[in-house]
C-alpha cells in the first residue's frame, strides 16, 4: 500500500472548556478529493486550521508522506505543499489581485501577472491581475484564492465550504477545476455540511460530530440520509409543511428604490422593488455581498433617505423613508441583523443589559430610569421560552454560542410582538437543532399575523419557511415567485443574474 | 518681498517637526496602529538631543539618541497597545503625559539655556536664484528629511515590506492566516514612528530654534497626528501639508518682518485654527477617508 | 504574542474582583518604578515618598489643601467620563476650564465694585456656559464634518491658551498690576463662600460631589447613560437601535465641557480669586488621568481624584523638603496611567502558558 499523502493520529485541541477536536483520525491518499463533513460547529475549522498551522495542536499526530510534521505557522505549511482556500476571503481588498498574491508567492510583477494568466487558462479560473479586490464579485474573489494556493505548487488544497459563497451555477464550474486539479495529482480537502456536492465530488468522507470522527466512507455508497445520520446523529428534523394563507394588508413595500452607499467598496443598490402582506414570509435569497447589507441597512432605519424620498419605503401604512431606527421600531417593527456581536447584541453587556436594548419600549425604563426589575423579568422570560443556554441573565453577551445568542436575540425582538418582523440570515453558524427552533417560531409569526421578511443564503430555508422569494443579484431584486410554483433551480438562474454571466 | 522670500527660505525647516513626526505616525497607522503618544515621544527626543548636544557630544549623537529615546517610549506604548491589548486611545494618551512629563523632568536643569544650529548646505545654481533661492539653502536634516520622504514613499508604494504593512493594517486576521506575525510588524511599525518622533522633536529643539524651554513642542505632536488625516494616509500629499504648517507658523515671523501689525496671540493660534478648518474640510468627505483609510486602525488585534 | 510560552486568554465574563484591584496594583507599581527614578536622581525615595503620600493626608491642614486641589480635578474627571464611556474622547478640558475661568472673571473685572450673594453662583453659572461653548466647536465638528474630536478638542485647548494670554496682557490686565498678566483681584462677593473652617475649602468641593452623584444615577440607572454606553461599547448595535450618534457626541461634549467649565469658575473664583495664567496649569490634562484611573465609574473616579490631589500636594512638599522638581509629579502621574493600563489588562484576560514545546 503507498504512503498516504496526509496521516493524522490522535489530534485534539481545546478552547478552554470547548472540546473542538478529540483524537481525530484521518488519511488522505493521494490524488483523491476527500470530504470533511460536519455540521456547524463540529470542528471542520479548526481541523483545517491545525493541518494549516493556523493554530497548534494540543495533542496527536501528523504525518506529511509518511514523515512526522508539526507545522506551526502557514508558512510552513505551504512549504511543505499544503494550500488553503478560506471560508471568509483572506484577501486584502485595496490591494490588487496580483499585490495579493506576491504577498506569499515570490517573483516579479510581471512573471506573476503571466502566471496568473496562464494558471487562469489551464483551470478556468480566469480573473484581471490588475484589477482591485473589491471591484470583484464573490465567484472572482473565490478564483484568486484558489490562483494564489496553486501558485505555491501545493500537493493538497484544503478548501473552507467553497460553495457557501457561490451561486450554483457556479458551483459545476469549480467542480470542474477541482476535477483537473485531481487529474493534475492535487489532493483536495473538501469541507462541507452539504450531502449531495459531497456525493457528486468527493472519493472519501470523514463525518465529524461534536469534534470527533464518527465514521470515514466512501459518499457514492451512501444516500443523503445515511451521512445526515452520522452528521447530526438522528434523524433530520422536519418542519410542518407550511399551509397557505391569505395575505393581509400591506406591511412593507419599496417601490424601485436606488440607493449608492456611503461605503465606496458597499455594493449600490438599484430598482429594487418589494410588497410584503400580514400573514405573510418572504424571503431574500442570493450570495451576500450582493446588496444584502445595504438593503438590510435601508429597511432597518439604520441607514435613512433624505425627506423629500420618505415615500419610497411604505412601512405599516407609513412613509418611512426618512424615518430612523427607533422611529420605524415605533411603528411595529422589530429586526434581527446578521451580524449577532457588536450589532444585535454588545459583547461586553449581560444578557439583562442587552435586552434594554430595543426592549426598552416595552415597559423596561420608566421616566428615563432603568426600571431592573422588569429588566430581569423581560430577560427570563426571553431566557426560557426560547430555550437560551446561559448560566444566567448576568452572562456577558460575548460568552454565548452563537446558536444561543441567536435565539436569545431573536427571542427578544418576537417578545416585542412586531406586525413586521425582519431577521438577516437567521440561522448562519447555528447548529440544526436551534435553526429548526428558530424556523418554528418564524413560521408561528407568520401563522399569528405577522409579516416577517427574512434575508438568507439557504435557498433549502428560505423553500422550507418562505411563501414567496425573490433573488437579490448585484444589487437587483428579481420579480416575486411563489415557493409552490417553483424549484430550487429557477431561483438559481436569478443568482446568476446578468452581471455574473457576463463575466463567466 | 521680504515676506515672502523669507517664508519660502524658512518653511522647509519649520515643517520639518511636523514632516517627521507625521512620516513616521503614516507607518504606524498604516499598520493599523494609532499611537496617540506622538507630543510625549518628540518632547523625549527632544530632551534628550538637547541635553546630549549641549554637553558636546555633537548633533550626529544628539539625533541618534532623540531617535533612540523616542522609539524606547513607543515600545512601552507598543507593550500596552499590542501585547496587552490595551485601548490604544487611553494608552496613547498616557505615554504621551508620560513622554511629557519625562522631558520637563530631564529638561529642568536646561531652561533657557542654548545650543549651536546647524549649518546650512547650498544647493549650487538653484541657491543663487532670486526669491525662491532661499529654499535651496538649508541644512542637512533638512535634506534628508526630504530623502526619507520618497523612501518611505516608494517602501510604500513598491516593495513587499510596504505591501506587507499594507496588508497588516487592512486586514490583520487575514494577513496572519498567510502567516505574517502582525504583531511584530506593527511593533516595529510603531517603533519606527517613535524613531521618528524623536528626530523630530530633537530638529525642533536644537537646529529649528536651539533654546530649551518647557514644552516647547507646543502642540506639534498634535498636528503631526492630524496631518497623516489630512494626508488620507498618502505620503506626497502629507509632504505638502506638513510645507503648509511650516509656512503657517512662519507667518507670525513675516508679518512682523513687514510691518503687519496682527495680534501675536492670534497668529501664535494660527497654527491650531487652521489645523480645526482643514481637518474639518478633509473629514466631511467621507468616501475620501473610507477609500484611503485603514481599515483597522486602533482596533486592538486579538490573535 | 507570547512572551516565554505565556499568552492571553479572553475571559468569558470581565473580572470585577480584579478591576477593584488594579488601580491599587498599579500605584504599587508605579511607587516601585518611581523608586528606582528617585535613587538615580539621587533623592532619597523613602523620603520623597513620605513627603508626597504620606504627609499630605496626616495633617488636617495639609488634608484640607488636597480637598481643594480635588475639587476641580473631580468635577472634571466625572464630565468627562461619561464621555470617554460613549468613546468620545474629550482631551480638551483644559481648554473649556479656561474658558469657565475666562467666563466667571467677567463679572467681576467689568463690575470690579459688584457685590451681592448671587455674584458668586452667576459666576458658577457663567462658568459652566463658557465651558459648554468651548465644547460645541468639537461637537459641531465631529456631528457635522466628521472630524476626530479627539484633535479639535486639543487644538482648542491650544487656542484657549492664547485667549486667556491675550485678556491678561491687553485688555483684562489690571491696569494697578504693576504690568503683570493678570486680571483685578475679585471682591470678596465674587469670591465662593468657605464651608470647612480654618482651612480654604470652599463651596465648590460640595458642588463636587453633588455632580459626583448626578454623574451616577445619570451613567448607572439612567436609559441616556445606557445608551451613551452602549455607542462606546458597540456603536453598531447603538445603530442598530436606533439611539442617536449625534445625541451622544453633543451629550459627551456638553457634560465634559460643562464640568470643566465649573471648575474653571470655581478656581478663579475659589482658592486663586483672580485671572491668571497659572490658573491653566494643567487640570484638564490630570482629569484624563482620573478619569481613566477611577476606572470611568463615578465611584472609583471619588478616589482617584483624591489620589491625584494627594499627589499634588506632596509634590509640592517633596519639592521643599527634598528638592524634588515638580515635573517629577507629571512623571509619576503619567507613570501611574501607564501601570494602571497594564494592570487591567488582567481584568479581561487570563494569563495562561502554553503546553510545552508550541510555539504560535
């Protein structure tokens, strides 16, 4: 049998009482696309991360063609001929794609700006070496990163859930480069919590769960529901079918609003047009990063339009254009951003402080003053009727899982009983168990009257809970679909859009 | 044109406090590091190039250790920014009172007391032309103060390391994943400002106007901090504002050289009020500032 | 960064038993530094350390003098702690204390005969607008233009200092001064009344410390307070919120502006009783120091105000009874700040080492 190309022995790593990794086992062969998967939280990352020496481990072994190694810093890691794509871009966006890449591969400009384009051809991966970072689209960004891993020569290419940031069109052509790369003799790390990609792509699959390995299979063996049950370990959890309703009054409309952020690297929005009912969810799919955070700025009240626009947002039978946070909260509204730390919550605040902070108008502060009492109540009320983990309201925002901050700030803003309910990205980085918890109480909104417009990447959610859709697309909003008339692939071809095709 | 000879003869050496105070604070904050500390850094350079050049041991040793002194001062900010992770607002702030207080401290003994300037160096041809002449006869510092400026341009703008310092200040999380150690980059991107803190504060108190008084950077620090603002962050344009200082805070000089009978208090405020009206001018424009900003600028790095 | 395979670990939950003892630790070790800067001076520490410690609080008449040099430095510290919570960073209370200063003076340098028990509260009154005016520049700017209030404040500190030169030697000077730069000597009704006999404490010190409990039931029970903290805290969330960005710059700037101009009124009119460049010697810059030292909580910043006067006083005996400079105060002040600051490094992290052999 010849020497694997990566053996792993007995790795573990812990963050002060978080267990992320227990004695994981895992070997990769070389020449093969292997599949790490786990749901959120069930330590993919930090696997990735001590493979790459990001971070050192603990505990355990690992060995580079059959030789012990022990990178400690990326460095390193690329020496040896390991390469990683990340999750979240490590790429500098005022710098230029080819600045980007002499950053760790050495050379002239203009060997590089050649290599780039060569590299471009062979695999599909082409992109403007001159261009700046942020002038690119997501699916652009994702290709210099994979041009800068290939550029050091590498043996094993760790990719970090690729296919989160992509429209699925685009999904088939990074396959395809990941095919000529296996073909070329590149092993690949594939992480994801996504079954059939792994099934259409990976020879192998290790399944992690709570930070250890809980089976190593070949995926074209198994059907989806096998790998969900070694992911999760039960079965997957099912919604109540979503019954038809008939919508209410009008909640939420934009009628072809254009707005260009302040942020010179923020994507512009234009024409965008959208009515929400009572009774009623509509969800926003599409990438982020394709006008989602400026939308959601816009229908917030934390980025506002000048008076003389005010009617270009209608809110609960009101021209709010002009209006500010709390004023649009005054009318009926409540929201869940996407960012939970430092925006939906203050890290440093207890869970009783971070409730005042759109809690107050429900009784909470009483001629200007703090009314505690009531604080404490509203914050245990929150607490167990959405299931919150904490050891108590006194704990730091900071110290809460994300799943748990989740449902603790999406507790908060349903216990201000909103007739209009907007939540971003409503289950990023939650584990099932409270994403499904989360669903139910979206759907309950819903069913008591509410009109409840939700943002997210899940096209699976967003068909699980939605009655309607729309795509946003470099700053478009696509016509409104109906869920029942539709499948997931007609929401697919809008994530393209026309701006995306062009530059395949 | 008395006036105006004599401003165009003088600015150059009047900017140079505010020049490389700010060239060096550009690094840093390029780096993502806002060290608030610079008046306390020169103040110590500038004790300390005085004391050393009046006890004799010459400008050469006077600057090296104003240097010396100041980038010692910035690593104590640098330990309590970067490795405790300290607000470097309040930590600027406190290394700045600190700096200060060590300079009234050493300077005690000093006050009122003088060395010799320097000698001024002609560029040949240029220096014989009328009215702009002046500008071409200046001392050492002077021109090397100049060198430093497109060195520290093209490092900038041209080689890994100001790619490198770049990055760190964009994006430091990211620019460790590729297994840049940021701290110790900006530790030594701090160091560095302190460096050339000190060399400022030294040119100040021993070449610009050679007499040791308490507090006599008077603020300057201050400006030097507003200038890398009014700069957006480019080295050339913070060149010419830091000119335009130099020039400003000779109009007091001019105008008596001519005659001009403005209120002293007022023109000594010069400086300052036009230090309020440009950074008010520069900030409003936010798109600038965003587009040529640093990213994570003070925001302490927790690896 | 680890030094020694030692690194920093984030607490879960700040540490409130430590954030009492920091301060505490780092006047230790500010002393043990001081120390060593004493012995190479070639002062005797212990003796320097006695006059500037322990002697100012072992006589009632010298205690008595550092309740008056407390006062201005507790009213300022407390204004601008509230702002330094809301993250705007007010360094020019120097500058709105000379203002109040400048502001109270004008009733008794054009009405040098004036007389009357409201003349002494209008001055107060007078002095609080002056440093509310002074403070509105920064706000407009940082609201309006977007300008750092950190460099504005600062440079209108550096323009109040030539205003206040300006008054003295031209039109405010006293014109029987014998040509010195300063103003009339105030008559006795513009001068604030004595509240501890025997000694010159004044009126102000109770003003002190009423504002020192408006200061806590406005930034611990109040929903302004918890707002102002919450946009120092995490401005996106006071976005999110919808509390107010400008409300909370001009609230920060107002309070500390007001409270610097308080004490500029109370010291002209209190232990100085006339305008006069001295007056400018450095509150507003110490205030900073309290502030941050009493940890930005209206209690600790009670005691952190006395520390600092304490400080004050002995630096002036040190300075008699063992030739100490005075700027060797400014050292330790500054000294101290920097200790505090590593100090409470501990607050939000754990020390922990690294398992053997692993480098980061």
């Amino acid at each position: 049998m010849p020497v694997p190309l990566l053996s792993i022995r007995g790795l573990s790593k812990s963050y002060g009482a978080v267990h992320a990794n227990r004695g994981i086992d895992l070997t990769v062969e070389k020449g093969s696309i292997h599949a790490i998967l786990g749901e959120n939280g069930a330590g993919k990352s930090t696997l990735m991360k001590l493979i790459y020496g990001v971070e050192s481990p603990d505990a355990g072994q690992v060995s580079w063609q059959g030789k012990p190694v022990r990178p400690t810093s990326p460095a390193e890691a690329r020496k040896l001929g390991i390469g990683m794509v990340f999750q979240h871009f490590s790429l500098f966006e005022t710098l230029t794609v080819v600045e980007n890449i002499s950053l760790i591969v050495p050379g002239r400009t203009a060997a590089l700006v050649t290599r780039i384009r060569d590299l471009g051809r062979e695999y599909g991966l082409e992109v403007d070496p001159r261009a700046h970072v942020h002038s690119l689209s997501v699916g652009e960004r994702q290709r210099v990163e994979i041009i800068r891993c290939l550029m050091t020569d590498p043996d094993l290419l760790i990719l970090d859930e690729p296919t989160s940031v992509l429209p699925q069109q685009s999904v088939a052509r990074l396959f395809d480069t990941l095919r000529r790369l296996r073909d070329r003799g590149v092993s690949i790390l594939f992480i994801s919590h996504k079954l059939e990609e792994i099934r259409a792509i990976c020879d192998h699959a290790t399944i992690l769960r709570d930070g250890a390995v809980t089976g190593t299979v070949d995926p074209r063996d198994h059907d989806a529901t096998d790998l969900a049950t070694m992911m999760i370990g039960r079965d997957m959890p099912a919604l109540p079918p979503a019954t038809a309703h008939k919508p209410g009054k009008v909640a939420l409309e934009l009628a072809g609003l254009d707005h260009t952020p302040d942020d010179p690297f923020g994507q512009p929005l234009s024409k965008v047009a959208l009515r929400l009912h009572q009774g009623e969810v509509l969800g926003i799919a599409g990438v982020s990063g394709n006008g989602q955070a400026e939308l959601a700025r816009l229908i917030s009240g934390e980025v506002t339009l000048p008076d003389h626009r005010a009617a270009e947002v209608l809110m609960l039978g009101q021209a709010a254009g002009d209006l500010g946070a709390a004023a649009r909260r005054a009318l009926g509204f409540a929201f869940v951003p996407e960012e939970r730390l430092g925006r939906g919550a203050v890290p440093e605040m207890s869970l009783a402080d971070n409730t005042l902070l759109t809690a107050h108008r429900a009784g909470l502060v009483r001629r200007g003053m703090i009314d505690r009492a009531r604080e404490a109540q509203f914050t245990a009320t929150c607490i167990r009727d959405f299931d919150v983990r904490t050891p108590g309201p006194r704990t730091e925002a900071g110290a809460l899982s994300g799943g748990n901050l989740q449902k603790f700030i999406v507790g908060r803003e349903i216990m201000l009983a909103p007739r209009l309910l907007f939540v971003s990205q409503p289950t990023w980085g939650v584990d099932i168990g409270a994403a499904t918890a989360i669903r139910r109480r979206l759907v309950a909104m819903r069913d008591a009257g509410a009109a409840v417009l939700i943002i997210s990447e899940e096209i699976e959610e967003l068909f699980e809970i939605c009655d309607r859709v729309q795509v946003l697309n470099a700053g478009r909003l696509s016509p409104s679909m109906k869920v029942r008339d539709i499948r997931v692939e007609d929401v697919g071809r809008h994530m393209i859009g026309a701006a995306e095709g062009g530059a395949a | 044109m008395i006036g105006l000879s004599f401003v165009l003869s003088g600015m150059l050496a009047a900017a140079m406090p505010f020049l490389l105070a700010a060239l060096g604070e550009l690094v840093a904050e390029r780096a993502g590091v806002l060290n608030l500390g610079i008046e306390g850094m020169m103040a110590l350079g500038a004790v300390t190039g005085f004391v050393i050049i009046f006890h004799g041991f010459g400008h050469a040793t006077g600057f090296l250790g104003a240097g010396l002194a100041g980038a010692a001062l910035s690593l104590l900010f640098a330990w309590l920014a970067l490795s405790l992770r300290a607000n470097q607002v309040a930590a600027g702030l406190a290394i700045g009172i600190f700096g200060q207080g060590l300079s009234a401290l050493f300077g005690k003994s000093y006050e009122s007391m003088t060395v010799a300037g320097l000698p001024k160096l002609q560029l040949p041809l240029l220096a014989d032309l009328p009215v702009v002449g002046g500008m071409f006869t200046q001392d050492i510092v002077v021109w090397l103060g100049i060198a430093a400026t497109l060195a520290i341009w093209a490092v900038l703008r041209m080689t890994k390391l100001g790619l490198i310092i770049r990055a760190v200040g964009e994006n430091p999380t990211a620019a460790r994943a590729l297994g840049y150690p940021v701290i110790a980059v900006r530790y030594c991107a701090v160091m560095f400002g302190g460096l050339m803190a000190g060399l400022a504060g030294a040119y100040a108190a021993t070449v610009y106007t050679p007499l040791w008084a308490d507090g006599m950077i008077a603020g300057r620090g201050w400006i030097a901090l507003a200038l890398v603002v009014f700069g957006t962050w480019m080295v050339g344009r913070l060149f010419f504002g830091a000119i335009l200082f130099g020039a400003v805070s000779l109009a007091q000089l001019a105008a008596q050289a001519n005659g001009v009978n403005l209120n002293s208090q007022l023109l000594a405020s010069l400086p300052y009020i036009v230090t309020i009206v440009v950074l008010g001018l520069i900030s409003s424009n936010k798109k600038l500032l965003k587009r040529n900003g640093v990213a994570s600028l003070g925001v302490p790095f927790d690896p | 960064m680890n030094l020694a395979g030692y690194r920093l670990a984030r607490r879960d939950k700040a540490s409130r038993k430590l954030a009492v003892v920091a301060p505490v630790v780092a006047l230790l070790l500010s002393i043990a530094l001081n120390f060593a800067l004493y012995m190479a001076m070639g002062k005797n520490p212990v003796a320097v350390f006695q006059a500037m410690l322990i002697e100012p609080v072992i006589s009632w008449p010298a205690f008595s003098e550092v309740l008056l040099k407390m006062t201005p430095l507790l009213l300022i510290a407390q204004g601008l702690a509230a702002g330094f919570r809301a993250k705007v960073i007010n360094i020019g209370a120097e500058g709105q204390f000379i203002l109040g200063a400048i502001f109270a003076s004008a009733v008794p340098v054009w009405f040098p005969q004036i007389s009357g028990l409201w003349v002494w509260p209008l001055m107060i009154v007078l002095g609080g607008i002056g440093g509310m005016l002074w403070a509105v520049v920064p706000a407009i700017w940082r609201v309006r233009l977007n300008a750092s209030e950190i460099l504005v404040t600062l440079m209108m500190s550096l323009i109040a200092a030539q205003l206040l030169n300006f008054l003295l030697v031209g039109p405010w000077k006293d014109p029987m001064g014998f040509n010195f730069p300063q103003s009339v000597i105030f008559p006795l009704d513009a001068t604030l009344p004595l509240i501890l006999p025997g000694t010159r404490v004044n009126v102000a010190l109770a003003i002190a410390l009423i504002w020192s409990v408006a200061c806590w039931v406005y930034l611990q029970r109040s929903f302004q307070g918890y707002q102002l903290m919450v946009g120092g805290l995490a401005p996106q969330a006071a976005g999110y919120a919808g509390y107010s960005q400008s409300r909370a710059v001009w609230m920060s700037l107002l309070i500390g502006g007001l409270a610097a101009g308080l004490a500029g009124a109370s010291e002209v009119a209190g232990p100085v009783g006339q305008l006069q460049r001295s007056i400018a010697s450095g509150y507003g810059y110490s205030a900073i120091i309290v502030a941050y030292l009493g940890g930005l909580h209206p209690v600790g910043i009670v005691f952190s105000s006395l520390l600092i006067a304490i400080l004050y006083i002995g630096g002036d005996n040190a300075m008699v009874s063992a030739g100490l400079p005075v700027a060797a105060v400014r050292v330790f002040q500054g000294s101290l700040l920097v200790c505090y600051l590593a100090a409470i490094t501990l607050v939000r992290y754990r020390v922990i080492r690294e398992p053997k052999g692993i480098r980061a």
